[in-house]
C-alpha cells in the first residue's frame, strides 16, 4: 500500500487548510495545467486537460500544448501524468506525444491555410448559420494556417462579416480574405 498515491481534483477554489489537507496526507493536487499550476509540488503531477473553452469542447494549439510542457517541468516533478479530456483528446495527445519525441507537432488536417479550415468545418458545420453560430459552435477548432502553426478557428471567423452563411463555400470565400 506504501506506493498507492492519491489525488484530488479540488473543483472549488482551492482555501489554505485544503493545502494544508492535501500536504499533510501527500495527496496529489490535480488541476488542469492549461490554466493553473497546482498549489504545491509533489514528486508526482497529475494534470486532467479540459482547455479553455466550455467544458471539454476544445482543442489545443501547438501554442497551447507547449506552454503545457512548460507547466509541466516547472512542476519539477519527478513524473508527470497529463490526461487530455477534449473533444479531440486523442489527437492532442498524439501531437503532443509526437512533439515529445520528434520536437514536431503532427499537423491537425491533412492541408493547410483555407484546405485545412474547410476541412473541419466539413466535419460537422450546420447551415445556414451565423457568424457567432460559427464561432461557437467551430471556432474551438484547430487548423493548420501554415506548416508548422496552428491557430483556433475562431480568429479567423471573427473577422468575416456578420451575416447569415447558406453554406461552407461562402465562409470559405470571407475566410480568403483574413487567413
């Protein structure tokens, strides 16, 4: 029993005599290291990956996933277990798995620029929709906007104008003229 280790996702904010509790017992603080670092060092961090959008609809940049990392050896800890729970958890995990091993992230489409934008919009974009339907319904998503960057959609839809689109090809034809 001396090897079991124990961790608590603390979801309220996190009091002194919770630290206290967790230290004093060596239980393992988990917190979601793409937006907070947790609130002590143990040989071990478990971190639980959800992103910065509503509940786990999200997906990480390459950006994204690096400042992870970085989260993560600030940690100092001797292991680091980073479970992703996103909409696109296993390919995060790859990419950043793959970025651990080569220094290159996987692209997250098989094109780039507009081919990678209409790609994932082609996964699943209703029309007709609008421009704030887009961005929240799209905008989570990853694309490649040239080899080896990636940025989420949104900040390419929030710059077409605010309208009513009938179908893919029309956002695609306003996306040319910001990405």
């Amino acid at each position: 029993m001396k090897d079991v280790k124990l961790v608590w996702e603390y979801r309220a904010p996190i009091t002194q005599s919770a630290i206290q509790l967790l230290q004093d017992f060596s239980i393992i603080h988990c917190v979601d290291l793409s937006k907070q670092k947790p609130s002590y060092s143990l040989d071990v961090t478990y971190s639980r990956l959800f992103g910065k959008g509503q509940h786990n609809i999200y997906q990480f940049t390459d950006a994204e996933l690096l400042e992870i990392q970085q989260q993560a050896e600030d940690t100092n800890s001797k292991k680091v277990i980073l479970a992703y729970h996103g909409l696109r958890m296993n390919s995060d995990a790859l990419r950043f798995q793959q970025h651990l091993t080569t220094r290159k992230f996987l692209p997250v489409t098989s094109s780039s620029g507009l081919g990678s934008a209409r790609a994932v919009l082609t996964e699943d974009a209703m029309f007709p929709s609008s421009k704030s339907e887009l961005i929240q319904k799209q905008g989570w998503k990853v694309i490649d906007v040239q080899q080896n960057k990636t940025a989420h959609l949104s900040e390419f839809l929030s710059n077409i104008p605010e309208k009513n689109y009938s179908n893919i090809d029309e956002v695609i034809k306003e996306l040319e003229k910001v990405l």
